[in-house]
C-alpha cells in the first residue's frame, strides 16, 4: 500500500473523541502535553514497532518479537497484556458510549453508573456476537462508523465552536495565554498526571506496525505516514480539546459528557441538533469497540499455535474468528465495568482509576517490547529488517533506550492520583494498592497458565497434500 492509503489505516486505528474532556482539564497547558506525548512515546513506540515488524513479520505481533527476545513464556506474557489491557480500558470507551447516548434520550441518566453498565454489557456482548460473522462484517462496521460518528462530529465541535467564540459569546477563559498559562507546573507532579490520557490518544500504535511490510517503500513511507498521523491528531484533539475547555466551566466538567455539554452550549438555538451528535458520537464509538473487540484477540489467539492456550480456547468458528476466547474477553469486561460500577466516588474519578490501571498493564508489555528490539539487534543482526531505526546500536538505544526511561516515567505518574480530579472517598494509599494489585494479578494469569500447559495443548501440525 502506498502512503495515502496507510496513512489512512493508521488514523482509523487511532482517531476517537472521547478524551477531549480528559485534555480540557489542562486548558492552554494541552498543547505541552500534546508534544511531549508525541516525544515520550508515539515516536519511539511507532519506530520500533516498525523495525520489530518488519523483521519478523508473522502473524502475532508482540508475541513474535519478545518470544524471539526472551523466549516462549516472556512473548506470551507480553500479548497477554496487550489483549487483557483492553477489556480494562474499554470500559471508558463503552461508559463514554452510554453517557453519550443518554444525551439523546434521557440526559438525566447519563451520570447513572448502573444505567452506564447495563448499556455498556448490551454494547460489547452484541458487538461481540455481530463480530462471530468474520472480518468483512467487522471491516464494514468499524469503517463506517469511525468516518460517520468520529469524523463529523470532530469537525462539528471544532467549526461550530469557532463560530460561538468568534460571535462575542462568553467563555471559560483568555484566548490570549501567557507563557505561565501554556507551561505545565513541573514542580508539582500531582499536576502532570493527566499526560497519561496524552499519551493515549496514541496508545496502541504497535497494532498498525502489524502493515508495515505491506508499506511500499516503507524506509520512507512508514515513518513519514506516522508524522503525518502525529501532526493530523495532535492538531484536531488541541482545537477540539480547547474548544471543550473554553465553553464548559471547569467546575461543572464531566469526563464522560464533557463532548455533550460542550455542545449542548454550542447548539444553544438548535438543540434538537444534541441528540443528533450524541447518536452520531455513539455511531463512532460502537466503530472504535469493533475494532478493538475483534483486534487484540487474534494476536492473543495466534499463541494457540505453540500450545500456550487450552484446547477449549483455541476454537474457531467457520470464519476463523476465535469464539471462545472472546466470550472469555467479554467474562472480564463485564467483570472491569462491574468494578467501575462500585468504586466509590463519582463518574470523574471511577473512570481515572481504570484507565490509570490499564495505563500500567499497557506500559509493562512496553518494556518488553522496548527491551526486545534492543536485543535482538544484537543478537539477531542478520535478520532483514525493510525499516530499520538509523543510527546503529547508538540509535537503537536513543529510541528503545530513551522509550523504556518514558514508560518508567509513565508507570509513576500512573501511580499518583492527578490533582485535577477530586478522590474524596479514596485514599491515595487505597489507589497506589489498588493499582499494584491489579497489575500482579493481570501479570500472574498469564504465567499460571503457561506453568499449566500441557504437551496437548499444542494442536497438531496441518498435513502436509
């Protein structure tokens, strides 16, 4: 494929909405944040991805490269967490879902955490069943619904939220920033927390590295194709993010309905245009669910092959699509959406404490996949690689080097409740042991069932005609 078209894939892969209210908690101090998301990670996640790719492009992915790394157990610990990462954070994907389609009917609702997980358990479990009908069903919704619900929608905020600033409306704040005002307090690291929701609008990019040996002349293509997409999301999620901020007082800012409120002042004369958004914004979101129900699965599933998974989960259906294996990942949503459902607190601060966990499950397969590409360039320097990070070892280590630092940045912040969210009913101490045990017992699944494994497990070898 050429660069038009992967430039393409990757922006339907990462593109979405609902962080906008995440962002507008940090005002003009956004556009930082923005730039030091690209640098800490979207830069060197994306380049070694694509190195990894490129050397060892088989289906699996992570699972690939670190098991070429560090072995069989390491591999299927780190596409572990790739897959288990998303049946965490998916739950503010579909809570986001519910919230916003309670703006079309019944506004009232949309702060309701039971409403918020019977609509979210309905969504995924009917996505789930739709996606048993294969990869065209699932290309067709995914496609469709990002371009009509996250599309639209995006460009609606950001034009109609230009025209009622530049109508002399009122607004939360200066358009005129100082240098205090752009410059995030460093010193306060209570303060800088919110660079994890930054970091992921682009998380996830390892997925798309998937492509790259499909990139003509990927030397060129991949890494300008990845700029490109960096550019195109940083500069929509800063207008539209700023937009959100400037119309909604921050006192009344809801992480889930933050979108709806911004329009809702918005379309103050045409509020029959509210439930219209909200049921497009809901459209895109149900998109984003397809492609992440369906995706992650299947580099999960490819370990099949190995016999790391138990026969009654390597089951596929006609269409190859691995049925049981995602009933067991629609047991453990159900599971995480519960857990949001009786945190205590508000909606703010239940929908931060899991997606800070799913932050850490995230950023630990990082380390693998970062330690994994340092490694085999050592030792595995004649494998050809289309995409290779220049520099040598030296550039190796600067991007994968300087990656993993990031991600040991990350990790801390994602221990530190972030002082713009108020956890009135939950000591820090009950946070930092809430995040560590979540993360040991996500870590330990994975290594219990390959202790179990057993030479049956391994399907056998097709029969060669």
């Amino acid at each position: 494929m050429g660069l038009a078209i992967f430039t393409l894939l990757t922006l339907a892969a990462l593109f979405n909405i609902r962080k906008y209210p995440n962002m507008a908690e940090t005002q003009w101090q956004l556009i930082a944040f923005s730039l030091l998301a690209i640098l800490l990670y979207l830069i060197p996640a994306s380049l070694v991805s694509a190195e990894l790719a490129t050397g060892w492009p088989q289906s699996g992915g992570v699972y690939i490269w670190v098991k070429e790394a560090f072995g069989q157990r390491w591999g299927f610990v780190a596409v572990w967490l790739q897959w288990f990462q998303m049946t965490i954070g998916f739950v503010a994907a579909l809570t986001f879902i519910a919230a916003t389609f309670a703006y079309a009917f019944i506004p009232s609702v949309a702060d309701n955490k039971f409403y918020q997980f019977i609509i979210s358990v309905i969504i995924w479990w009917g996505m789930t069943f739709l996606n048993f009908r294969g990869l065209k069903t699932y290309a067709r919704i995914s496609w469709s619904f990002l371009v009509i619900g996250m599309l639209i929608p995006a460009a609606m905020l950001i034009l109609g939220g230009i025209q009622y600033i530049s109508q002399g409306n009122p607004i939360q704040f200066t358009l005129h920033p100082t240098l205090q005002d752009l410059v995030p307090d460093f010193a306060n690291i209570n303060s800088i927390v919110l660079l994890l929701t930054f970091v992921f609008i682009f998380i996830g990019i390892e997925m798309t590295a998937a492509h790259a040996g499909e990139v003509r002349n990927v030397k060129r293509n991949y890494p300008l194709a990845i700029l490109i997409v960096g550019a195109i999301m940083a500069v929509v999620s800063i207008a539209g993010s700023l937009i959100v901020a400037l119309l909604v007082p921050a006192g009344d800012l809801n992480i889930l309905t933050g979108i709806m409120q911004a329009f809702e002042v918005i379309c103050t004369g045409y509020p029959w245009l509210v439930p219209l958004v909200a049921l497009l914004i809901v459209l895109g979101s149900i998109g984003e669910a397809s492609t992440w129900i369906l995706g992650p699965v299947r580099g999960l599933a490819s370990t099949a092959s190995d016999g790391n998974l138990p026969p009654i989960l390597q089951k596929t259906n006609t269409e190859g699509i691995p049925v049981n294996l995602m009933i067991l990942q629609g047991v453990f949503f159900t599971f995480w959406v519960g857990v949001y459902a009786i945190l205590p607190g508000g909606v703010n601060s239940s929908y931060w404490i899991l997606l800070a966990l799913t932050t850490i499950v995230y950023i630990v397969m990082y380390f693998f996949m970062y330690a994994a590409a340092i490694k085999l360039r050592y030792n595995c320097p004649g494998v050809h690689r289309s995409f290779v990070i220049p520099g040598g070892k030296a550039g190796i280590w600067l991007v994968a080097g300087g990656g993993f630092v990031a991600m040991i940045f990350l990790f801390i912040l994602a221990l530190i409740p972030p002082s713009q969210i108020a956890f009135t009913q939950l000591p820090t101490v009950h946070y930092v042991l809430f995040m560590f045990g979540g993360l040991l017992a996500v870590v330990a699944v994975p290594l219990i069932i390959y202790h179990l494994r057993k030479p049956g497990w391994r399907p056998p070898e097709p029969e060669t005609p």
